[in-house]
C-alpha cells in the first residue's frame, strides 16, 4: 500500500508527463524539418546549405527513379544529368539535378552535402528564400474565410465543396500525413527544400501517405469541413520553420 505521500508524488509525475505529451502532440510537425510522425530512428537533418532550383536533396528513402517520378523525369534523363547509372543507389544527403542542364551542355555542379556525422548550425534566411509570388501554386481554388495575421493565426483559411480535390502547392515529400493533432484533423505536411513547408489541414481523406513523393498539382486530399461544419482547408506556409502568409507565396487571385 502506498502511503500518502508517495501517492501526491506519483499524481504530481503523471501530471508533469501528461504535459510533455500534450504540448509534443500540438508543436511535434514543426519543430523539425525534417518531420516523421513516428518513432523510428531517423536522421533529424540532412543539411542546412541551401538547393538551388533545378536540384534537390535526397530523403531517407528516395529512389532515383521515384525522385525522376516526382519531377515528371525518366529515370535515364536525371541519371544522365547526374552522371549515374540508371540502376543507382541514391544516399540521404546526396544532391541530385533534376531539371534539364543549360541549352550549351554545360552542367552546373550541385552544392556539396554537408557530412552527415557533422551538424550544422541553422541558415540564416538569405535573400534567395525571400518570398516569390507564384513559386507556390492554389491547393484549392476557393473564397479565403481567412488571412494570414502574425501572431494571430498560422496560415490562411480557404472555403470550398466538401469533397473537392485539394492539391500540393509545389513538389516534395509528405513528412506527415495523419489525424494526431486534433486542432488540424487530418493534417498533411509537405517538404518542399530545406527551408519550405507547406501544410493542409481539416481534411476529408487523405490520399497520400507519409513518405510519398508528390508533384506540383497533384490531388493528396480532399476537402473536409471545420468543427462549424463549414468546408474548407486550413492551408500554412512555414519557412525556415516559422509561419509565412501564404498569400505573398501564391499567384494572385485571378492570376
């Protein structure tokens, strides 16, 4: 029988642990870039020396023909671009061309992969990860119910049909894709480069796993509605792991 003191501590260390959990479910997808929503061992970064456009880092799990895939490549053009076999085993780190070399032939080596037994400290942002209009595209054509304002909320809120097809705003890998956090529903997030992520929240259902490489327009879900019961998507922006208006990444409406 414990006695009562014992007992105080052990309320005292659940509610303490019960805390930690809470506060990891809601912060866990962006507190790392990049974010697997499970518990395997995993690297936590690859680097942190910006791509370039035209190139792109390989994740954990990556295969040259699944990166030529993702890109709307042949696996025989982005292995000749790189200098590879077709059949080449690709490296976590590793940078891969995956946009046709310049018109004269000539092929612009890819940034070095910082060693992976090295971290680096974080980027600070460059004037290259400025935000461009129209680099992202719609996930959904729809009203906004709701702008972006800083430290008030984290993206923007777009009305639609339930149902209707929700699409990734630009190429990438799904590093989430589930219901964990309550205040999203089904959420997925989406790596685009070191810096950019982009996520879509109050789902129906999902049509992509984590993991997955998916091109720019490619349907992952479809619309869901929000606990008003009103169809939408919740649609965020995070660079260099801080919420960015969506709206200055976006083409403009009507554009």
């Amino acid at each position: 029988m414990m006695r009562p003191w014992q007992l105080t501590g052990t309320r005292l260390l659940a509610t303490a642990a019960l805390g930690v959990i809470l506060n990891g479910c809601v912060s866990a997808p962006w507190d790392n870039t990049p974010f697997y929503g499970n518990t395997q061992s995993r690297p936590t970064t690859l680097s942190t020396v910006p791509v370039p456009a035209g190139f792109y880092r390989v994740n954990p799990g990556d295969t040259l023909a699944g990166v030529a895939s993702a890109y709307g490549h042949r696996p025989q053009d982005i292995a000749t671009w790189n200098g590879l076999p077709v059949n080449a085993a690709v490296a976590p780190g590793q940078v891969l061309r995956v946009a046709p070399p310049m018109a004269s032939g000539s092929v612009v080596p890819p940034p070095a992969a910082a060693a992976p037994s090295t971290p680096a400290a974080p980027a600070a942002p460059t004037a290259a990860a400025a935000p461009q209009q129209g680099v992202l595209q719609w996930p959904l054509r729809g009203p906004i119910l709701k702008t972006f304002a800083t430290g008030k909320s984290n993206g923007i809120v777009i009305g639609g049909r339930p149902g209707d097809p929700v699409k990734a705003a630009a190429t990438g890998r799904v590093v989430y894709a589930g219901s964990g956090i309550e205040a999203y529903g089904p959420l997925i997030i989406i790596k685009h480069d070191d810096s950019l992520i982009t996520a879509y929240g109050q789902n129906s259902t999902l049509l992509v796993k984590e993991g997955d490489a998916v091109a720019q327009g490619q349907t992952i879900s479809e619309v869901g509605v929000d606990s008003r019961g009103v169809a939408s998507i919740q649609f965020e922006v995070r660079q260099n792991g801080q919420p960015v208006d969506p709206l200055a990444w976006l083409p403009k409406p009507g554009g």
